[in-house]
C-alpha cells in the first residue's frame, strides 16, 4: 500500500467521524454546520440570515459545534464585537 492511498484512507476516516458527529446534533445545530460548509466563514448575524434561523437559535447551535470541536472562532478584524465562525479542520 502506497502512502498516498493510506492518506486517501485516514481522511476517509475523518469525513465518516465528521458525518457521525453531525448526524448526532439537534436539526439547527446540522442546519448552521452546513451553510459554514457551503459559504465557509461567517458572522453570527450572516449565518442568521443565511440559514432564517433566529440569532438565538444560531448561538444555540455554534455552541453546540464548538462544544463538539467543530467550529472555531476568531475575532471579527472589521468590526471586533463580532466574532466570525468557520469550521474546525
């Protein structure tokens, strides 16, 4: 076996313990996960509006996908109240 198809397995792996994992948060939570994976890193508000989920669902749910270790954050460098959200590599 070859290095590079070890490395095909092992993120093989990762993406079927990532899908697990989702496939374990409530609705919202998977909701806020895939429109991170479709637009890559957003601010609470835009993932709001994004998604048509109420800010207070969407902190819910980036709680949820930090406790997890699937989503980090960093601060906002344009406006540093905000934090932008992206997802944990």
């Amino acid at each position: 076996m070859s290095a590079t198809n070890h490395d095909a397995d092992v993120s093989t792996d990762a993406d079927t313990n990532t899908e697990s994992a989702v496939s374990e948060l409530p609705p919202s939570a998977k909701l806020v996960y895939k429109v991170l994976e479709y637009e890559g890193s957003m601010t609470q508000d835009s993932i709001a509006t994004e998604s048509r989920l109420c800010p207070r669902t969407v902190r819910y749910a980036l709680g949820k996908l930090e406790n997890q270790g699937m989503v980090t954050s960093r601060v906002n460098l344009k406006d540093a109240r905000q934090s932008v959200y992206q997802l944990a590599e």
